[in-house]
C-alpha cells in the first residue's frame, strides 16, 4: 500500500511537472495575440461555437428521441 502512494505521487508531481513546462511554452509563443491581431481569433472562435452548437442541439434531439421510446415501451 505503502509503494502505491509514492508511486501515485511521483504520477502526480510529474503530471504537474508537464502542465507547468506546457504552460510556460503557450506563454512564450503567445499565437493568440498573433491571431488576434490578424483577425483568424474570431474564425476560431466561431468555428468552436459551431460545433458545440451542434453537438447540443445533437444531444438535446437524441434524449427526446430516448424519452419517446421509453414512453412506448
């Protein structure tokens, strides 16, 4: 029990150890003021919208179509 602990928190440190290393690269980049000074930010963004949009409107027609079935049956 007691090997499963520190092996858990080795896991933990290192996945922390990656988002922080992930974290300073996006920072050192810096595309999305490089998108948004070209105006593709707002492409992004709407494509983004888009999808979830869809996958909502997906979702919300599939539980009607479930409640309909456990209705009939």
């Amino acid at each position: 029990m007691n090997k499963l602990v520190k092996m858990m928190a080795l896991l933990l440190l290192l996945a922390m150890n990656t988002a922080v290393q992930a974290q300073e690269a996006v920072a050192t980049t810096d595309n999305a003021g490089l998108m948004r000074s070209n105006g593709r930010i707002y492409v992004v963004v709407a494509v983004v919208v888009t999808i979830l949009l869809g996958l909502f409107a997906y979702v919300f027609s599939l539980d009607r179509k479930i409640t309909r079935l456990e209705k009939n049956s």
